[in-house]
C-alpha cells in the first residue's frame, strides 16, 4: 500500500476515536491497580473489566492478592488440574477460606466476574496471582518499586526515585528495554503488554512510543491492507508507524486503532470486522479490504 493511503485512512482511525481514547490517561500515583488492570488484559480476557468485581471485594491491590498465596508452597508453573476452574483444587481452598479473606474475595470475583474471559481465563488468574505474590515478597507489594529496582540495575545504582525515574529520556528508556528486559520477573507478561501497562501513565514522557499489538490493532493493519499479516510483528509494526511521520506518538496511534477496530467499541465504531461496517467507513474507497486471510 501507498505510504499516502496508510496515512490517511490511520489519521481518520484515530481522529474519529479521539474522545474515547483520549480518556485512558493514567497517573503514576495509580501504577499498582494499573498493574493489575492491564498486565492480564491479553487473549481475550478483559481484565481491565474483572478489575472491577476485584473492587467490590475490596481486593483490587497487589498486597491483598498477594497475600492469598504468601508463605505457600506450590509449583510456579500453571495447573490447569490445580487452578483451571472453580471447581479445582485452588479456588475451592479459596471458597472455602484456606487462603483467608483475600482467598474468599478473589473467589467470588471469579466467580461473578461476566465479561469476556477467554480461552486462556484461569491461566491469567495464576499469572495474576502468582506475581502479585512475588511482587509482595521482594517489592512491598509495588509494581513501581519493582520498575524502579529493575532500571537501578541497569543504571548501576542502588535506587532510583520516582522524579528521576520519570525523567528517563525516550532512547534511554528504549536502551532500558532493549537491555533489561524488565517484564523477565513478571509471570505472563512478555514486551508487548509491558508497553501496555506503561503506556498511558502521563507522568511518564518516555512512553509515548510504547505499542501493544493487540488483536484489534492486528485486524485494523491486515485488513486495511496497510501491514500484511506475514510481516505483523511487534517491532515491524513500530518500525513501520514511525517511518509514516504522523502527527501523533505511536500510543496514540495504538489507542486510536483498537478503538477503531475493537468489539468492546463496535457500538460507536467497530470498524474492520465485516464489509457491511465498510459502508459507512470514510475511507472504504483506499482500503484494500482483506477481510480473508
């Protein structure tokens, strides 16, 4: 496709979402329910809506989930006979208070929790757990200490505070990355949702070039026919972006795409996913189209 028409049609995408996504900002102040909200928010599972039932059980913190498996011994890696339902060994324990109140509140929002789970629900449950227990145990139960501790490494320090943190510049931050690989301790989460969880912490200036290349991104890039599905990685699709010179930072382009394309959004949007929603796409006459393969 014609860099030409790649712009064109992305600048209508994230025009036309701009009041939705420009409501995701986040402060750093709120890093650890961030934390929490986005870091499973993958394969189909909508954490950032489970957050809420977490809430209700007044559990939505790294410390009380941390606690639930605190000073227990188990095998890290998932079970699905050990934790992959509510009927399995893990959460009945939890229903029936052998992991405390905290055990008790995760179980009832499980089993409340009405969104979209996907097929990979109860393994992002144990990744949930499982890292909000590591994060009590080496990082007072702080998703920030922990991101701070993981640059002080690389920067050769023995701590780093939250000003001069937020003060990385864009290429160190990137170098950081490249060399750290911050997102290794943290169970199930790999660059892309690490990008995702930072992504809209305005403090944070850094970030602005973060990407997550979610399923609505994907869907927008291959049928529009900008990206070709062979090529659709997390680091030829940023490279690609950039390369447009758009008026934009790449997490706002990335906000703007998954509202664009997303289900959650088809009420208001919904665009990309059936030929029928082309017609009423202002830029159908540039698009290419592939809605197969």
């Amino acid at each position: 496709m014609k860099k030409e028409y790649a712009c064109t049609i992305i600048k209508n995408a994230v025009e036309k979402t701009r009041p939705t996504w420009t409501g995701f900002d986040e402060s750093w102040d709120n890093t650890e329910k961030v934390f929490i909200c986005r870091a499973y928010d993958q394969m189909g599972f909508d954490d950032w809506i489970f957050v809420d039932f977490l809430e209700k059980y007044d559990i939505y913190s790294i410390e009380k989930i941390g606690r639930i498996l605190y000073n227990t011994n188990y095998d890290k890696k998932y079970s699905r006979d050990f934790a992959g339902s509510l009927e399995s060994q893990l959460y009945q324990n939890m229903k029936n208070g052998i992991y405390g109140a905290e055990g008790k509140s995760f179980y009832l929002s499980v089993k409340e929790f009405n969104g979209r789970k996907g097929a990979a629900y109860y393994r992002l449950l144990w990744y949930m757990l499982v890292s909000c227990k590591y994060l009590k145990e080496n990082y007072d139960a702080s998703f920030s200490n922990y991101i701070k501790n993981q640059y002080a490494q690389y920067k050769g320090l023995n701590h780093v505070d939250d000003k001069k943190f937020q003060n990385i510049s864009v290429n160190e931050w990137e170098d950081f990355k490249e060399k750290q690989k911050p997102w290794n301790e943290i169970y199930g989460v790999v660059i892309n949702v690490f990008d995702y969880i930072m992504g809209d912490i305005v403090d944070l200036k850094f970030v602005n070039e973060s990407y997550k290349l979610d399923s609505a991104n994907e869907r927008f890039l291959k049928t529009t026919g900008i990206i070709n599905k062979s090529q659709m990685n997390h680091e030829n699709v940023k490279k690609y972006l950039l390369s447009l010179n758009l008026p934009y930072s790449l997490r706002e382009i990335n906000k703007g795409l998954y509202c664009y394309t997303s289900e959650l959004g088809k009420d208001n949007y919904g665009y990309c996913r059936t030929p029928k929603k082309c017609e009423s796409c202002s830029v159908n006459d540039i698009c290419e189209k592939k809605f197969d393969g």
